[in-house]
C-alpha cells in the first residue's frame, strides 16, 4: 500500500503511535506506515475530512487514496477469511465496511440505505433513528428536520430503507 510521506514535525506523534502499537522500529518505512495509520484511523472514526486534512497537512485525495487501498487490502482479508479462518471473518468484513463508508460500527447499518454516507447516517442516529427499521417506519417531516435531508430526500431515505427491509423480507 502506498503510504504517506511524514514531516519532521510529526516524527514525536510518530514514534508514540508505533510505542502504543508495541513497534520498536522507527524507520522511514515505520514512519510512513504510522502516518498512514493514523489517517485511517481518523477516517473510521469519523473526523471530518477537514479535519484530518489539516491534522496531517495532506489533501481529501490523499485520504481518499488512502481509503481506498485499505478499503481493498481489508475486501480481500474479509474474503480470505470466509475460507481460511471462519471464525475472524465478520471481524474483517465489519472493519472492510467501516474503512469502506468511513464510519464507527454504531451506524454501519445505516450506510446501506442508499443516499445515506457516514454524515447521514450520523445525524440519523442522533435523531433516534438507528436503524433500517426505525429509518423505513418514520415519517418524512421527522427526517426532513434533520440538517442535511430536505422533504424529497427524506421521502427517498425513507423509500430506500424500505426496499432494503422488504428485500430482507422483514
């Protein structure tokens, strides 16, 4: 996977995440590694682009790139695992979605209502509705008031997750 080049002014935070990863190597390749990590980590935990951005003195297309090659290491980690170690393959396809969507786990269900990435999803979930269920059988004005959905759009959320409840046969 490519990495991201470091400053030398990031080398301290560095060398700290590779220390709480147990990695006592502190080589270019660690670093950039490190770096790399680390924007990914922000991106699973929902930091806004913005934000990781001016933290790491890089652009969204280098996030993006970044997600994106770790988003397929992680599709076929996942796929390896059905077939090798069943036991570890929900783990890997949870954490191939999350790197996929940039989100917690908490909303990963909402994210699969189309129209609906992580910033959607998040406001879904503060609005109390944290699930397909919850999101199908609401009514558009309670979505439409949530910052981000206008009536149309909560009328096609509200559509989208019902389609996906239905092709569930729920």
């Amino acid at each position: 996977m490519q990495t991201l080049r470091y400053f030398e002014s990031e080398v301290d935070t560095l060398w700290s995440f590779l220390e709480e990863c147990s990695y006592r190597s502190y080589d270019d390749t660690a670093l950039k590694a490190a770096k790399t990590a680390l924007v990914l980590r922000d991106w699973i935990e929902e930091v806004p682009m913005r934000q990781i951005c001016n933290t790491y003195a890089i652009g969204p297309g280098d996030v993006q790139s970044c997600a994106s090659s770790a988003e397929w290491m992680a599709y076929s980690l996942w796929k390896l695992s059905t077939i090798i170690k069943r036991e570890s393959a929900h783990e890997h396809q949870v954490l191939y979605r999350r790197i996929s969507e940039g989100v917690r786990e908490d909303i990963l269900a909402l994210t699969v209502i189309r129209g609906v990435g992580r910033v959607r999803a998040r406001r879904l979930k503060m609005a109390g509705l944290d699930t397909v269920e919850k999101v199908a059988s609401a009514g558009i004005d309670k979505i439409a008031t949530i910052p981000g959905f206008s009536t149309r759009l909560a009328a096609d959320t509200i559509r989208n997750a019902s389609i996906i409840l239905r092709r569930m046969g729920t």
